[in-house]
C-alpha cells in the first residue's frame, strides 16, 4: 500500500517551509504532489544548500520538506504557463500553496475563480496573518507571525534579557501539519456531499494555538502566567537541573502531591516529605528558591546517567535528558518511535526526519528524495496530452524547462 491518501493528486505552488511541510506529508501519506516552479531558481528553498555556510553538494533541508514530490517549471506569468496549472488544478483533489493572496489573484488562481470552475476542488491557502483582516497580504515567515506575533517568543523571554531565537521552520512545519489534517477532513468531507470547499491556516493562528494554554488563561483570568524562572520556579518538582558533568535534565512532576514524595526520596531526603517548608505545595512554593538551590547542590554531585537509574527507580518519578540534536540522532527510542525515514536515492537510501503520523492499516513509505528543478516536466506535460513539439516548443520560449 502507498499510504492513506494513495490515489489523491495535489497540485502545490509552495515555496520555503509552510506549504511544502504540508505537501511533504501528503506525499508521505500517499498523494501524488507535483509541484509547481517558476524558472530561475524555483522554489526559493532550494537555495539552502547555498545560504548555510557555503556552496554544499546536498540540501537536506529541502529534501525533507520535498520528498515524494513530482517538480514541474512553468512561468504563470504567461498564457501557455497559466494554461498548464489550470490544466493540473482541472484534474486535481487538492490546490495548495502558501502564495500571498494578492499574488494567486493576479494570476486568475484565487480561491473564487478556481472554485467556481472546480467545484470538487479543495482549494488550501495558508497564508502568514489569515486571509481576512487589514493584513491579509502581509508577508511573513514564522518567526514573524508564528513566533514573534502570536506571543510564543515573549512568553519565553526572561526579564531583562532578550527574546529567543525560535528553530528554523518550528512554525512552518506546525502549520503544514495543520494544513495537513485540514485537507484530510474536507477530503473525507467531500466522500459524503461531493462538493469541494476552502481550507485556510496561517503561521498567526499556528502560534496562537500553540500558545492557548497561556492565552486561555489570561481571556479567563485576564492575568498572565508568569515566565518561567528555573532558580524560582514555584513547583520545584517540574523544573531543569544540571549534573556533575553540566548536562540538563528535567524532573516532570506536574502533580506536586503525586510526585514530590518520589523526589524526596531520590535526593536522599525522604524527611522533606515531613518537613513543613516542603510537605504542602503552597509552603514549597514560599520556599522555592531556597529549595531548589538545594536540589542543584544534591544534583551536581552524580552524572545524568547516574541521576536516571535512581529516578528510574521511583514509579512516580518522571523525566527526561534535556538532549542536543546529536543525542537525538542517537537515541534508540527515537528509533523504535519512527523518528526516522530512509528515502531511496539512487542505489541508496538518506535519512530524514520522518512526519509524525503513522497508519496501521494503509502504511506509508517514502518514494523518492526531493525532485530536481522541473525534475518532471516533460513527463507532467506528456500526461496532460501535450505532444514533443508543444513541449520543445514551451522550452524554446522560455515557458518550461
């Protein structure tokens, strides 16, 4: 089997992160995506492999949002170009992309006009601020409307410091899965009335998901909670230490009655349990800073791996290794939870990240490594019926590639 979405065609006009995230799990879970590219340089992403460091000989950043896909170059600026993607929408499940509004409409490919033409499309837009509003077409990244609007990167900046710096494509690859399931539903929506409909997301709406906990309680409360302090967090219990070595843990004990004892315990203080600064949580949080500069004398004197087996030995003892990205690489659980995918490549086979979505009865697996620039092109062309002199004729004016 070829996944869930076997038999589904998506036509994307993607560029960087967002809408390739999600045509990138629609491949994996089946969908035959062929992406549009205007010539030049294509989809800008393609560029990555040059803007990291240097001129490298793989791009494994486009690869992993690209995988699976079928690449055509047409110029849309011109009638025959036009021609070709309205013809590939004609015969489409799934339009998407995450183009500025403004810019689809120009080219006769806003939601309306495909729409009515296409009644059976789903049309996805995800946009950077929503697709209504005074900012509709205001372009953004991630770390703009996802980390920086929404409120994420404020809600982790420490007084006096700066805000932090967000992960390439953290935003991005939540909305592409957003969109993901979105499309999925109005698929199965479509299996019950046959009619197609507009699914749109955006890196704003993204964030502020991600952020409901904290946005939910201040619409309740009309508070904010406060950002957190490791040296005066006010549940000891689920906060960061450092061992003897200077690498990170975290103790995850969310339900202070539950997992205080356990913790007690470990440290080698099971009368804290008793002790009135400690034995209630309103009285540990009084006393948190104090405590907790106990606890990172007690944890400074055993390793990480030390420090895991006594935890491991307590049931209600939760954690885990604050890791690098090479630890992760190794990590066996990481393994055994499908963390990772091998795409063919030639003769070979490259390992990516995998998208976090499994299926027991309609398994997925990856196809092929990130099509080249216009990739296929010709075979793209020769399936929608245009002979070798329409495609050479395409060419010669610069339309294709």
């Amino acid at each position: 089997m070829g996944g869930p979405l076997e038999g589904i065609k998506v036509i994307e006009m993607g560029v960087w992160v967002a809408a390739p995230a999600a045509g990138a799990i629609l491949a994996d879970w089946g969908a035959d995506v062929i992406k549009i590219e205007p010539p030049g340089i294509g989809d800008p992403a393609r560029m990555f492999q040059y803007t990291l460091g240097g001129d490298l000989p793989i791009n494994p950043v486009f690869d992993n949002d690209n995988r699976s896909k079928r690449s055509i170059v047409a110029d849309l600026r011109t009638p025959e170009g036009l021609q070709i993607a309205l013809d590939l929408i004609s015969e489409a499940d799934v339009f998407l992309s995450n183009v500025r509004p403004a810019g689809l409409a120009r080219l006769g490919l806003g939601p309306e006009e495909l729409m009515t033409r296409f009644p059976r499309l789903i049309y996805t837009s995800l946009t950077g601020y929503g697709n209504k509003g005074p900012e509709a077409d205001r372009a953004a990244y991630d770390i703009a409307a996802f980390w920086s609007r929404s409120g994420i990167a404020h809600s982790l900046t420490q007084p006096g410091s700066h805000p932090p710096h967000q992960r390439g494509g953290m935003g991005d690859h939540n909305a592409g899965l957003a969109a993901a399931a979105g499309i999925s539903a109005a698929l199965y929506s479509r299996e019950k009335t046959g009619e197609g409909q507009i699914v749109t997301t955006s890196l704003l709406r993204e964030g502020i998901f991600t952020l409901s906990f904290d946005l939910s309680f201040a619409l309740g409360y009309g508070m904010s909670i406060q950002i957190g302090n490791r040296k005066t967090m006010g549940n000891p219990a689920i906060n960061n230490y450092c061992d003897s070595e200077g690498d990170y843990f975290w103790i995850v004990g969310l339900e202070g009655e539950r997992h205080w004892p356990p913790l007690a315990r470990a440290v080698g203080h099971p009368e804290w349990v008793e002790d009135p600064r400690y034995s209630e949580p309103r009285a540990r949080f009084e006393n948190a800073e104090g405590l907790i500069a106990q606890l990172d004398e007690i944890f400074a004197t055993k390793t990480r791996e030390e420090w895991g087996k006594i935890f491991d030995a307590e049931e209600d003892l939760w954690w885990a290794p604050v890791q690098s990205i090479a630890e992760v690489i190794e990590d066996p659980q990481v393994e055994a939870a499908g963390g990772w995918v091998d795409v063919p490549d030639g003769q070979t086979t490259t390992r990516l990240p995998a998208t976090p979505v499994d299926f027991s009865g309609t398994p997925w697996a990856p196809r092929s490594m990130a099509p080249g620039h216009g990739e296929h092109t010709e075979e793209i062309l020769n399936n929608l019926g245009r002979s070798e002199a329409d495609i050479e004729s395409l060419r010669t004016k610069g339309i294709v590639k």
